[in-house]
C-alpha cells in the first residue's frame, strides 16, 4: 500500500474575505487583494515537488464558485448580475462566503480510514460538514459528489454523507485526525482530536476562539467507518492552543506511520494519551513508536502558529526515510528555524527539510498540510481510482496553461460583484472537468 496525496487544486475566485474566525492570518489578510494565478502556481509547484520526491500525487479539483444555488437560497432573486449586486448592498459577508475557494484545504475535505483499519475492509471517506463556518458549509455537498465521481467503485470505497448539520456533530475532517501505523499493509491507530463536548458544556474550553471538533463528531465518524476501539483514541485539544490560534490540530501536531510531532501544549493531559498511544502501538506488529515532543521553549504556541511549522507534511520517500515539507515561513522565524535544526538531531526518521513559498494560502491560513488529503491505497484500489485525477507531467503543463489563460493576478473585494468574473470562473470550471476528464456537472452546482 502507498500513500496518495490528494491536493486541492486552488481555484479561480482565491480571495481574502477573513471569513473564518479563529485563524490568525484569514483575520489578518482580510479585505487585502488576493492573487489568484499565483496562489494556483504555488499550489501546482508543490504536488510536482511531492511527486519528485517520490509520494504519489493526485488532484483534487475546486469547488464551483460562485454558489449562485446558495445565493437564491438566501433569498436573492433574478439574474446572476442582479443577485450578485443584491447581496453586495445587502451584505458583503454573505457575497464574499458564496464566492469562497476554501475548498482548496482538502485536509477539511473528509476524515480517510484505510481499508486495514475497517472492519468491512472498504476504504472510508467522511465528507466533513464543517458545519462551524457558514461559508465552509456550502462545500459538503458538492464535496460529497466529488469524491464519489473519483473513488467510484462500490466495491473498494465507501463515502459516506456527511455528519447531520448542527453544532453537536461538528466535524472538520482530516486536519483533526492522524494516523499512525507500523507497517504499511497492516492495522494502524486511529487519533481524533475534538476542542469540545457538545453533549457535557461543562467541560472545559476555549475562552476567545471557538472549538470547532466536537468529540461527537469524532465517535460518530468511528462507528460508521468500522474502526477498532482499541485502536482509536480521542484527544482533546488543549484551551489555551484554541486560544492561540490553533483552531485545528494539523496546526499545532503532525504524524505518520511510526513518527509523531507534537508541541508540548497541543493536548489536554497530554503526558497520559500519549503514553496510552505508544503502549497501544507498541501492539502491533513492526517498530516501536516514537514521539518527539517541541518544548514551548524551543517553539512559544505563537510561533508555531505564525510559522506553521506543524502544517508541514511528512514524505516517506523510496529510501525509507522521511522527507518534512515545510512552509517557507518556517526559514524567516527564528524560533521555528531553531526548533527544524533541533528536530534534526533527534535521530528520527527524519534527515531532510525541504521548504515551499505557499504565500497565497498562507495568507489566508492554510499552509502545505491544509492542502492536500491522504489516502493510503492498495495497487487495487489505486486502479479502482478515476485515473484523470493523478499527477503527471503532462497533466501538470495543462493545468499551467489552464492556469494562466483563466485566472485573474488580482482580485479585490469589490470584484466579487463583477458579473464578468462569474462567466470566467464558470468557463474555467467548465474547461477543467474535460482536462479531468470528469462528468461537467460534477463540477458545478447544478
């Protein structure tokens, strides 16, 4: 088995509305003008660089956008000129969460269980309501169509709707879940992370930010997906992680196969589950688990934060060792810097550090890791798979030309009531399922 990253392909309307609150740099960036093209670029720049390491990369593509479907449902009426320019005097906010690219964070996109972890032996996919944000909600569904039209055998995938909406259940997909394995082809460890407890508010919480994983969310998605009990655990996020900035745990925590990166502060009683999670791994068959735990002195939660330095992704490449692939912005921050040397001389798995310039995303909050879904797939079930959505060169050049003969280099809050840009995002979207080679209304709201 071998391990898939599913990128999310940055679409055409990449715009800075500071929608989501919690995240330090949406808040940040709100209302600066976006790059649309370039956030594109840096986007397709590193699945080519995932794939010259040698991690399989396939694409994920954009949500339609505008969500016109949304617009009437909100109640505005007539043309899409007409809706557009109503709800720009109604209220921007509402126009700015149907215009959304947020999709492109695939680790929100769904929660994978590989098929050795489920009883049934299918592989599960949970399509995340992420239900906490207005603008985040609008993707589940077509989201959920997606994933259907690509891991389209019955037989192999299993992708379940997503969690009932409401804010019991939850659910932010894969940016709050790792798992942990000792041997590619066997069982590995299932760990959620949850920032609260609907059903008991008494349990402590965040005071500034909201938590957006409930632990409901997380059992709900366990017992659907077939997971052992044994091999599943629970985390709650630390308060004061929240508090930081930290609004989902892909932000403060990375994991993979045998190796586990977390800050010292990620959880609550950290010391004990994660010694629960050692002791349950040392269970299965292959080596030992190791942890590797960042002091708060080495790495203060604000930097972390504004480094992004846990948003990095773990590459197992064909030597066996393991590749970290990290924001640019961990060079220029001198805490994180210190904390990538230190973490070198850890004598783990680790030997390589590799930077990427995501600007575009990190602007708006999302690093390498918000990026990209992984799926761990048999050779079967890779087959299983709709083959235009996997990363070669030949793909990558039309996705450059698509690129540039369809996306703006600036887009400014006031755009998003130009009726122009509906016509290129749609012609765009329109173009990019026959590159895929995926059914046209798979790509829009229809």
């Amino acid at each position: 088995m071998r391990e898939y990253n599913f990128d999310g392909l940055v679409g055409p309307t990449h715009n800075y509305a500071g929608l989501s609150y919690g995240n330090l740099a949406s808040a940040a960036h709100f209302n600066s003008p976006s790059n649309p093209r370039a956030a594109a670029m840096e986007g397709l720049d590193k699945m080519r660089l995932v794939a010259e390491l040698g991690t399989p990369q396939a694409i994920l593509p954009p949500l339609a956008r505008p969500n016109l479907r949304a617009l009437h449902q909100l109640g505005f009426r007539g043309s899409p000129t007409a809706m557009l320019e109503s709800a720009w005097q109604a209220d921007p906010v509402l126009l700015a969460a149907v215009w959304s690219a947020s999709s492109m964070w695939t680790a929100n996109a769904a929660t994978v269980s590989p098929a050795p972890d489920c009883a049934d032996g299918k592989l599960h996919f949970s399509v995340a309501n992420l239900s906490s944000l207005l603008h985040r909600s609008l993707e589940a569904e077509q989201t959920t169509k997606i994933l259907r039209a690509i891991f389209r055998s019955p037989q192999r995938f299993q992708v379940h709707d997503p969690l009932p909406a409401g804010s019991a259940l939850s659910d932010e997909g894969a940016a709050n879940h790792t798992r942990l394995a000792a041997s590619p082809d066997g069982p590995g460890l299932e760990l959620f992370c949850y920032g609260r407890v609907a059903f008991d508010p008494a349990r402590t919480g965040p005071q500034k930010f909201p938590a957006r994983q409930t632990l409901e969310a997380c059992q709900s998605i366990s017992r659907r997906h077939q997971l052992a009990a044994e091999r599943t655990f629970y985390l709650q996020q630390h308060p004061a992680a929240i508090d930081a900035g930290v609004f989902h745990n892909d932000v403060i925590a990375v994991g993979g196969w045998n190796l586990l990166l977390v800050h010292e502060q990620a959880y609550v009683d950290q010391e004990l589950v994660l010694s629960q999670i050692a002791g349950q791994f040392a269970t299965l068959r292959g080596s030992g688990l190791q942890i590797i735990e960042f002091p708060a002195r080495l790495l203060p939660l604000a930097d972390a934060v504004s480094s992004y330095l846990f948003n990095s992704q773990l590459l197992l490449r064909p030597s066996g060792k393991l590749t970290l692939l990290c924001p640019s912005d961990c060079e220029s921050n001198a805490a994180a810097a210190r904390s990538l040397a230190w973490l070198l001389e850890q004598n783990s798995p680790i030997d390589e550090v590799r930077f990427v310039n995501l600007r575009q995303s990190m602007n708006n909050g999302g690093g390498p890791a918000c990026l990209r879904l992984r799926v761990l797939l048999s050779s079967e079930e890779a087959a299983a798979v709709h083959p235009g959505v996997f990363w070669t060169p030949a793909l990558d050049a039309r996705l450059r030309d698509w690129v540039q003969r369809n996306y703006r280099d600036q887009l400014a809050p006031a755009d998003l009531r130009d009726p122009q840009l509906v016509d290129e995002a749609f012609t765009a979207q329109e173009e990019l399922a026959q590159i895929l080679g995926l059914v046209r209304e798979t790509l829009t709201n229809e």
